[in-house]
C-alpha cells in the first residue's frame, strides 16, 4: 500500500548516507542507553529485594502489643491528672495460631506460612559465649518461606530433637564444626545441642547470632509452651505483601507488618531509582526525536526541488507527507535494532567484569524481552513522530516554488 513512499523514503535515505549513518547512530545510542539502564536498574532492585528477602518474610504476624489500661474517665467537673508509662513488653505467643495456620494458608495470594518462637539467650561453648538470636520453626515450612536448606555451606539443615542450625559467623567466634555441640542459655532453661548444619544468611550480623532449633525446643528454653511468638507468611507477588497486610490488618487482632513496612528506607531508595531511570529514559527519548527531526528538517531544504518535482508529476501532500513519515520509521527501527543489539553486548560486557570477591558477578543482570521489545516499539514511535513536523512542512511547499529553486 506504500509502495511509492518506501521506494522514495529508501532512496532519499540512501542519497544522503552520512546523515543517515549519524542519525541511526545516535538512535541506536539513545536505545542502547535506555535499555542498559533499564536493565541495570532493574537486575539492581531484584537483587536487593531477593537479598532482603532472603532471610525474613515477606509479612509478620504477631501478638497485639501490650499497653497500659487507661485510668477510669473522671464524672462531673472533675480534673485527673495521670502520668502514664508504657508498659514492658514480654515475650507472648500469638492467640489460636494453630487455627490460624489453615485459615492463612486457604488465602490464594499467600504461598507458605510458618511459625516461629524467637527470642535472646546466650551460645557457650567452654569459657566462649555469644549473644544470639535464637529461633525456634519447623525446618519444611521454614524452608518454603526463606529457602534454609540450600543456605547451608557445610553439613545438611536438619532440626531434629536436640539438632540445630547456626550462623557461619557464630561458628568462628566458638570454634564449632558440623557434629560439635554447644549449650544454649536463655536466663530460665539451658540445653545442649548438635550443629547439624553451618548457612550463611548472607548478612554477617545475621550469621553472627543466628541458631535455629526445632519449635518445641525453642518453646520450652523460651518458657512458652504450645506457643508461637510470630506467624511468617509468604507471598506470590513480594510487591502485594503491603495489600495483604493491609486486608489481613481489617480482619485480625493482631500486629501485622509487610516488609516494606519493615524496610521502608529501601523501598524508598527503590523507588527513587525508579523515578531516576523514568527520568533518565524521558531525556534520551527527547534528545532521539529532536536528532531524527533535526536530521529530516535538513533533508526536506536539501530535497525542496525533488518534492516540488514529486508533486508536479501528481504525487498528492498525503504521498509527501507519508514519505517522511516512513523515512522517521525506518530510521527508529534500524537505530532500534542496532541499539538493543549493542545494550545486550553491554550487558554481557558488565557481567563480564563486574563481579565481587568471590568471582561471582555482582547480581543476576540480563536483558528481558519485554523490555528489549517496548524499546525498539518507543525508538519506531519517536521517529515517526520527530518526522511529523519535517513531513509537514514537506507536503506544504509549493511545486512550481520548489522546482525554482
């Protein structure tokens, strides 16, 4: 249907090489630009919140804060003056939470739920000690919330009766091996144990004073029998835990955090990034339409004599209008290719230099289709849309004007 306009866009193209050369140039930059930095972006953010998400749940469910009962209202004219202190909180377990597990679990957008006796004690092995944080789950739900199994660096995560799983850090610091023992210390009981496994959180503090018992282990050096100090859920979609707990907050009577509640400097910090790359690929965009339409001002002074010519043959202002329409296409469309092309040899050059101290590249960083997809379509529209202006002003001249000069 445009096969006069192809023909002539191509040969007007063809006639002025370098300009055409320079213009896909610069679109394949601006492509290339917008989708590394898209991709980094992206690879980036997934990284940190995979890394964040490692060892936590994407929601925490715990027991209602304990708060002081407010004093009896005065009668009358009365004035009361009261000082109010906030009252200690103690180590309590969640109402009902073993009815509350299936009721969680029924939930279509919730993927495992899990609970947790957490608190304090002290690690001792000989004349060694060490603060720890200690937890008390069952290792298979567990494992579907934080993936602990494929943490472990040495031995096999295994939480049997008197079994538990410690931090590569606090295994240093007290000179312990897979099949040693240590004693664990809460203030109320004591209790030695096997390590049957050494995993690394990832964080250094973390593996520092992490030990992870069987739940009833933990119930019973903790003082609380048959409970759960919190319930981990996990969720489909990391992004809708902040809904969820939203919704499971209008339900419950119970303290509900997402983790982004929880982390709300880095969800913030992610944010900006997102608004920083918006902005970025905004920029690029401009600079690619106002290159294009630049370049095909030019070319309609320097083809004036060429349309006029055009139009006195009969090419109607539709036909010249849709010439340059489709010189911007094509122009958007080979700078596009040439510029994804050149992004996923920038993303292989990153991955290729850009790794950490173990040899490893930093994070997982590659180009998704979708992205490479909706840059080239974003480079086809810009210049089709550099080209309005030119192509107008194109289909406006006057044939016998033009011829003249």
């Amino acid at each position: 249907m445009l096969g006069f306009e192809w023909q002539v866009a191509l040969r007007f193209l063809r006639e002025g090489r370098a300009q055409t050369v320079l213009i896909i140039i610069g679109v394949a930059a601006g492509v290339a630009v917008i989708a590394y930095i898209t991709a980094l972006i992206n690879g980036l953010q997934a990284s940190t919140v995979e890394k964040t998400l490692g060892t936590q749940a994407h929601i925490s469910l715990r027991a209602p804060d304990d708060v002081v009962t407010p004093a009896w209202p005065p009668e009358g004219d009365t004035t009361q003056l009261t000082d109010t202190q906030a009252r200690a909180q103690r180590l309590r377990s969640v109402a009902n939470w073993q009815a509350l597990l299936p009721l969680l679990e029924r939930r279509a957008e919730v993927a495992a739920v899990s609970p947790m006796v957490s608190g304090s004690g002290l690690a001792l092995r000989g004349e060694a000690s060490q603060a720890i944080a200690m937890m008390g789950v069952e290792l298979d739900r567990y494992d579907r919330i934080v993936g602990l199994r494929a943490k472990a660096v040495s031995g096999a995560a295994r939480l049997e009766p008197g079994d538990a799983v410690i931090g590569t850090e606090l295994a240093k610091d007290l000179g312990l091996r897979v099949g040693d023992r240590l004693s664990v210390n809460t203030g109320k009981v004591s209790d030695s144990m096997r390590v049957t496994a050494l995993v690394d959180l990832g964080v250094k503090d973390l593996n520092r004073r992490t030990v992870i018992v069987p739940l009833r282990t933990a119930q019973s050096l903790l003082g609380l029998p048959g409970g759960a100090t919190v319930i981990e859920l996990k969720v489909r979609d990391v992004w809708q835990a902040d809904a969820v707990a939203r919704e499971l907050r209008a339900s419950l009577p119970y303290k509900i955090e997402s983790w982004q509640e929880t982390n709300a400097q880095l969800v913030s910090a992610l944010r900006a990034q997102s608004i920083s790359t918006g902005v970025i690929r905004g920029v690029v965009a401009i600079v690619v339409v106002l290159g294009i339409a630049s370049v095909l001002v030019v070319s309609v002074v320097q083809k004036q004599r060429e349309i006029g010519i055009l139009r006195a043959m009969g090419a109607t202002r539709g036909q010249v209008m849709r010439v340059f329409l489709v010189e911007g296409a094509v122009v958007g469309a080979a700078g596009s290719t040439l510029g994804v092309l050149l992004a996923m040899a920038l993303v292989w050059l990153f991955t290729k230099l850009a790794r950490g101290s173990d040899g490893l590249p930093l994070f997982n960083l590659h180009l998704p289709l979708n992205v490479a997809v909706q840059t080239a379509l974003l480079a086809v529209v810009c210049g089709v849309l550099a080209a309005v202006a030119p192509a107008r002003r194109a289909a406006r001249l006057d044939p016998a004007q033009a011829i003249r000069l």
